[in-house]
C-alpha cells in the first residue's frame, strides 16, 4: 500500500503564538485544532479556519505519531498501521479516540476509544480477524487516549492524557492496566498516562511540579515509588521548581525491554537534554546528550522524540535539522536530515530505516496577521538522512 498524503492547512486571524517551553504537548491527529486554540489565545480573539488535502478526496486525514513507533490513520473504519514501509489494514470495530490510541505488535492490535464517558478497549489477537472488548466508565470525558503496552506484550495500560502541573503539588491522574483476567482495573498515575512507559515489567512516568520527578511501578500500578534520586543524584523540591532545575520529557519505552529518559535543563546558553537508560526504573545510564541554544523558557519542552528499532531512541532537538540516536551500547550517532522544510515537530520510527515526521510552517501575509499553518508529514526509509513528501 503507498503511502498517503495528507497536509492540513488552518488560517489564522490574531497574533503569534508564544514561542518557548510549552506546557502541553500536542497529539498529530488533534494538532490543527490545537494550533487555532493557541493562536486564538495568544491572539485579539479572531477567527480561524481550517481545511485539509486528504490525497483528493476532500476528507479530512491526519497520521498520528506516538513516540513508541506506532503510527496510523483512519479512512472510514479502516485502520492504516505502518509496519516498516508498508502499510497494515485493520477493519476496526471502533474508531480510535485521538491520541497514541492504536497499539500493534505482530498479531495483536489494541484499539481505544471513548464515547461521552465510556472507554472501549478492543484487542485482537489474530490481526484483526476477531476482536474482544473492554469497557469503563470514565470519571469525565476525555479528548484524547494512550495505550502504553509492555515489552513482552502481556500487558498494557490505557488511560486519558492529563496536562502537567506547573505549581506546587503533584497531581495524580488516572489509567487502566489488563488482569490476568482480561479485564481493566483503574490504577492511580502520579502523571500523565501519554508520557508513560514500561522499564522491564515496571512503568515509569514523569510527574510532579513541571514533571520534575520521575515514578516508578513494580506492582502494575498498585503502589508508586519516587525514582528521582537515582537518575538525578538529588531529590528535587515537592514545590515551585526553579526554572534552572531539571525536568522529565516523556519516557520512550523501547520493545527490547529499555526505558530511554530525557532529563531537560534550561539555562542561559540554551537547552540540555541528557539521555538516561533504564532496563529495571532503579538504576540509570546515562547514553548521550544533546545541546541546542536559545531562550526555552521553563517548564517541560515538546521534544520530537521516538524510539530507532527495538534497543535505540531517536531525538531532534527544537529548531534543529540534527537528528540523534542513542543506545544502551555504543557512541551516539549524529544524523544531519535533508529534505524538511523546518525542523520537526514529531517523529516516530518503525525500524531504524522507516519513519514519519510532521513539520508546522507557519506565514502570515501582514505582520502577525492573517496567518497561514500548513502541517504535512514527510517519510524516510534511511533511517532519517533524507526526507520526502508523503505520496497519494
């Protein structure tokens, strides 16, 4: 199956969004409306509107990227998973909810979806063939879902995102996580359920103020324990973080069984992201890092980030056109990518040769203005030197 080609374009009427550290980090298949809320808000109320090229058709189309190498699209009920270059087809019962909602592995796909309150969990073992479902009721909507399955593929853990707090204490938010049963039970999160990933059999996740703190699970989520110190070296405040202080990005869980976790320092030379390994959540390696200089702000950064195959982690710092890929053994590689108009906003790789990334250009004709935003996506198959449009 060809790739598809999908590019949307939102207009925009106001001012220029903040540049800097943002708070929130932005799902591929809700990132036109997000882009018109932000605009919007840094702006003097003006309108927007969006349209899309889904390849002709005149639907709107969007890949969704998650961090653990997935990557999907949905026409109609027919789910596109991208496996290596191709793409696989699944005839869902559900349509997934935004977010890093589609989970494939071999023969097992998990597919989330939430209508009003209710979260549907649907799961094949046989590729789509045959299908069970689960189903809980949420606490309130929810406007996105991510599932975080585990590296032997015997467990996963689905929830809401929930945004990161940014003062004092820390908050909890909750996920789902299977039984030996089958069936969900809820499990408390001290962080948000997107930024999760497995370690081994344990989960981590950033949490606390500004995602200074990092959590580790042995027990599937009964019982949370504070693993700070051991990637750190300190414990950080319970309070009010410094903006010099170091924060957590998003854990990449990689199928080889190894968590990859970026630590983010803001300074006055730039921004310094350290690349710590874990395969247990208890004890670290430290695998690489990267600099980039400009003014970050404070707070945790939106970091193009993925996992490069089973054992590897891949980066692009903000503004940059350098990709960088780490491993537990071994020198970091430096890649210098060609082919994209701008640096990256998302990647996510299949293997360490297939991989997608979507870009934002923004152009306003008068000032700051009536603005254009075009979002596209672009596809490399050698493992990220050379980029090109993705075709219809």
């Amino acid at each position: 199956m060809n790739m598809p080609r999908f590019t949307d374009i939102v207009h925009v009427t106001g001012g220029h969004p903040g540049a800097g550290r943002a708070p929130w980090r932005v799902a591929a298949a809700v990132v036109s409306a997000v882009l018109l809320t932000s605009c919007a808000a840094q702006g003097t109320g003006g309108s927007g509107h969006a349209a899309a090229n889904g390849g002709g058709t005149g639907a709107r189309k969007v890949i969704t990227l998650g961090r653990d190498g997935q990557a999907w699209t949905l026409t109609a009920k027919v789910i596109s998973v991208r496996t290596a270059s191709a793409w696989q087809q699944i005839n869902s019962p559900v349509v997934p909810a935004a977010g890093n909602s589609v989970a494939v592995r071999g023969e097992l796909a998990l597919i989330a979806s939430v209508t009003g309150t209710t979260l549907s969990l649907v799961i094949s073992r046989d590729g789509g063939r045959t299908w069970a479902t689960s189903r809980v009721r949420l606490p309130a909507p929810a406007p996105g879902v991510s599932i975080a399955l585990s590296p032997d593929a015997k467990h996963w853990v689905v929830g809401p995102a929930s945004s990161t707090s940014l003062g004092g204490a820390s908050r909890y938010s909750y996920g789902y996580v299977n039984t030996a049963s089958g069936t969900l039970t809820k499990m408390s999160v001290p962080g948000s359920v997107a930024n999760l990933a497995w370690s081994g059999s344990g989960l981590v996740v950033p949490g606390g103020p500004a995602d200074s703190h990092l959590y580790l699970s042995t027990d599937l989520g009964r019982s949370w324990q504070d693993g700070s110190r051991a990637v750190l070296g300190f414990m950080p405040p319970a309070a009010n973080i410094p903006a010099t202080e170091p924060v957590f990005g998003p854990v990449l869980g990689l199928s080889s069984g190894t968590a990859v976790v970026l630590v983010e320092r803001a300074g006055p030379t730039g921004l310094e992201v350290r690349l710590e390994a874990t395969t247990t959540g208890t004890s670290y390696q430290t695998v690489g890092s990267a600099h980039a200089a400009g003014d970050y702000g404070a707070g945790p950064l939106v970091i193009a980030s993925s996992s490069y195959g089973p054992d590897k982690a891949a980066l692009v710092l903000p503004g940059t056109m350098s990709l960088y890929v780490v491993a537990s053994q071994g020198k970091p590689v430096l890649i210098h990518m060609s082919g994209l108009p701008v640096s990256p906003d998302s990647i996510s790789f299949q293997d360490t040769a297939s991989g997608i990334a979507q870009t934002t250009v923004r152009s306003c004709a008068t000032g700051k203005t009536d603005c254009t935003v075009a979002v596209s996506e672009y596809v490399t198959s050698d493992g990220g030197h050379t980029w090109a449009p993705s075709r219809a």
